[in-house]
C-alpha cells in the first residue's frame, strides 16, 4: 500500500459560534465543541483512511478557555499515527475575536478513527508518511498514547 503524508489529512474548520450553541451560562455548550471535534477529526482520517471510518475512542479532550457567543471557533485536525486499521487524530480548537482577529486555544483532544471495509469489518489502512520533525514528534506521543489507551481498554473490559 502506498504511503499517505500525513500532511495530506489535514483539515480546518470554521464555525461561528452562535446563541443555540449556548450553554445556561452563556458560552458554547461543551457537547457541541465535541461535536465539531469529532466532525473535523473525522474528515482528517477519512482523508488518509478514503474509506468509512468510525470513531472508536475520545481520549483526551481539554478545554482550555471558554468558546463564547459571537466568537469564531477554528478546528484544526490531522492524522498523527497510523497502527493497522487504526489511527490516532489530534485537534486543535482555537477561537478568534471577529473584531480583531486575536485567537486563542481553547481545546485540544486526540481520537482514535477505525476503517471500516465493505463489510463493515475493520481494513488495514495506508501508512503514514512523516516528513517533518515535527509529525515524527507526533507519531512518536501517539505510540506511547496508544499503549496506554489499549492497556486501559484492557482494564475497562474487565
Ligand atoms: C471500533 C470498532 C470498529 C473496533 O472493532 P473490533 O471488532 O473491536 O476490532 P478490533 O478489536 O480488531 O480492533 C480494530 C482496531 O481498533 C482499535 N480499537 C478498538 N477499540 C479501540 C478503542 N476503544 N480505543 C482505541 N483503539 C481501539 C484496535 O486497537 C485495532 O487497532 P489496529 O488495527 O490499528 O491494531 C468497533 O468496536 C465498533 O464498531 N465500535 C463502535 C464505533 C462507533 O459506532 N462509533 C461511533 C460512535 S457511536
């Protein structure tokens, strides 16, 4: 199988943050913010996966600062490792003042996506293919991730 660059699943999305994302206390309910997490990550694997993938796991999602109503939220995503039919996906959340274009990180998380083939079993995926110090950083954290996510799936089934 050819090598996808890592590069190649990257995905921004924008989204300005309305009053019906609103919580009762006046910023975007946290469950939205997931949402469009999962949303973008999603695009990211889909992009390295080109095939139907699930969600298999949120490991880490942090909010860092209140998205608030008027805001312009920016969700950035890409593959950081590839396993077999696994992959893990970082997201960056930030938000920007329309006013005056000062952003902010507002949340980060990595998810876990599986490809699906044609009977919805999960299907080896492409390797990844990292070129910058910066995505073998990456791949390396995600290594270390997965083994204590799969250890802790472990502990959970029991
Ligand atoms: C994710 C899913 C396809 C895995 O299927 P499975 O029969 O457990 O398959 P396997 O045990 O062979 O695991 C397949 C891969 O998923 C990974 N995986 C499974 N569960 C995982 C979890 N909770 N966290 C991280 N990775 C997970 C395995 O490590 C394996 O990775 P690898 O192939 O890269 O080594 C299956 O559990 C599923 O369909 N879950 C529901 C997904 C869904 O509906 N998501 C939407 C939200 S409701």
């Amino acid at each position: 199988m050819t090598s996808v660059p890592a590069a190649a699943s990257r995905v921004e999305m924008t989204q300005l943050v309305m009053p019906g994302h609103a919580n009762t206390v006046g910023t975007a309910f946290g469950g939205t913010v997931m949402q469009w997490t999962d949303l973008c990550a999603g695009m990211a694997a889909m992009r390295h996966a080109r095939l139907p993938v699930v969600t298999a796991s949120v490991d880490r999602l942090d909010f860092l600062s209140p998205v608030r109503i008027g805001q312009i939220a920016i969700l950035r995503a890409q593959v950081n490792a590839v396993f077999h039919s696994s992959m893990e996906v970082g997201v960056v959340v930030d938000t920007e003042e329309p006013g005056t274009g000062e952003r902010r990180r507002c949340c980060t998380a990595f998810l876990t996506f599986v490809a699906l083939g044609t009977d919805g079993r999960p299907v080896p995926l492409p390797p990844l293919l990292v070129s910058s110090e910066e995505e073998r950083l990456r791949e390396r954290e995600a290594g270390v991730r997965r083994a204590s996510r799969l250890a802790l799936r472990e502990a959970l089934r029991r």
